[in-house]
C-alpha cells in the first residue's frame, strides 16, 4: 500500500516514468494471485510453519532488491516477488494458528493476526510516507525488509 503514496517519488528519483510506476502498483496484486497457486501445494509438503518462514525470506530478499534496484526490470521483478512471497503468508499465518492452537489461545492468536495485518496497513502508510519524504524512499523499503528480518529471529 505504500506504493500508491510513493509513487510519484519514484519516477522522480529513478528512470522510471509514471506509467511505470503506476504499474509497479497495479503488478502487486495479480503477483498474489498467481502466487498462490505456485505455492498452495508448497503448504502441504513442507508444511504451514516451513513454508513461512520460506516466503518471509523470500519477502526480505525482494524487499531489500527492491531497495537497491537501478533499472526498470529489477524495479518490476523485485516488487513482483515481493508479492509473490507475501501474498500466501496471511492465509498460511491463519491456518497454522488453526491448526497448531486450541480454544481460546487460536481465538486470540487469530485476532492478533489479523490486528497486526489490520494496524500494518492503518500506519505503515502514513509512518512510511513522513519517513520518505525525510529521508529517501528507498530507505522506506529497506526498514521493511529489516523488520522482516528482525521477525525471523
């Protein structure tokens, strides 16, 4: 979603035109969906918790490319696989705590899922554009991909 925000910066400070950048919007979600069905089977086979921490790599590799990327190509295949690995991990993050928890501790291991998906989105945008302008978009992107890393720790 910080995207939409940061759009008009990126073509400012990179090769990119606008319509690129738009793009590097409207690509997000179809990444998604594609990746879901790449990596449904992939849940099963090397189970929900295996399979998370998989996408969560895959999500702060491509979050840190995207940060460091130079040409129009790598600005498109980094933000689709940012995607790609991030699409699956909400649905996978619910059915582990389904599966793995019980009765009142899946009850509140559900909504503090869903509460961190829902206050990630409410301040990631504002938060994320007050530290762009400041400082850089690109740094915007490597502090995501930090705290991705930290949550692998």
């Amino acid at each position: 979603m910080i995207m939409v925000r940061l759009s008009p910066e990126i073509p400012a400070a990179t090769e990119l035109s606008t319509v690129c950048s738009g793009l590097l919007v409207s690509v997000y979600p179809v990444a998604a969906a594609v990746s879901a069905f790449i990596f449904a089977p992939w849940s099963g086979r090397l189970g929900r918790k295996q399979l998370l921490l998989y996408l969560e790599l895959g999500f702060v590799i491509s979050t840190f490319g995207f940060a460091l990327a130079q040409g129009v190509e790598s600005f498109f295949l980094f933000r689709i696989l940012s995607r790609a690995f991030t699409g699956p991990i909400m649905p996978n993050c619910l059915a582990y705590a389904g599966e793995v928890l019980q009765g009142n501790r899946r009850n509140r291991a559900l909504t503090n899922i869903m509460l961190g998906f829902t206050l990630a989105s409410i301040f990631g945008v504002p938060v994320g554009s007050v530290l762009a302008e400041w400082i850089s978009w690109r740094w915007i992107f490597g502090v995501i991909g930090l705290g991705g890393l930290l949550s692998l720790l």
